[in-house]
C-alpha cells in the first residue's frame, strides 16, 4: 500500500516535471522564431530596398508593421509557455 502511494506521487512529480521542461521548451522556441523570421524580414527588405531605392519609406513601413506582427506572436507564445509553468 505505501509503495503504492510513493510510487504514484513520484509519477505525478515527474509528469510535472517534465510539463515544465516541455513549457520552457516552447517557449524557447518562439523566441528563436521570433529571431529568424525578423531577420529574414530585415534581410528582405534590405534587398528590396537596393533593387528600388524610391520605395524606401514603403518598404520600411512595411517592414516595421510584419515585424510588430512577428514580435506579437511570438511574445504570446512565451507568455503561454511561462503561465504553464508559474500557473502549476
């Protein structure tokens, strides 16, 4: 019987555990998606810039705006990821 309630509380232990590894993770994660796809916005952009230098305030509105997007997403992701783990 009591091997029976240790063995259950440390199963328990380890699924939270690893529910706050796989949090952290995911959280991780955004942010290194966050960091690519604002860098292959920064990069697009300089290359549409050299190719059309008169749309330079077009391009860069648009670029500021895509990458706000891209930063909103991924902070939501590592808010979720972070309320996982402190909301447990």
């Amino acid at each position: 019987m009591l091997s029976t309630i240790l063995l259950d509380a440390t199963l328990s232990g380890a699924y939270v555990g690893i529910g706050y590894g796989i949090a952290a993770l995911g959280a991780g994660i955004a942010a290194i998606g966050a960091g690519l796809g604002i860098g292959r916005i920064g990069g697009s952009a300089l290359e549409s810039i050299a190719r059309q230098p008169e749309a330079v305030n077009d391009i860069r509105s648009n670029m500021i705006l895509t990458a706000a997007l891209v930063e909103g997403a991924a902070f939501f992701a590592m808010v979720i990821g972070l309320l996982v783990i402190f909301l447990k």
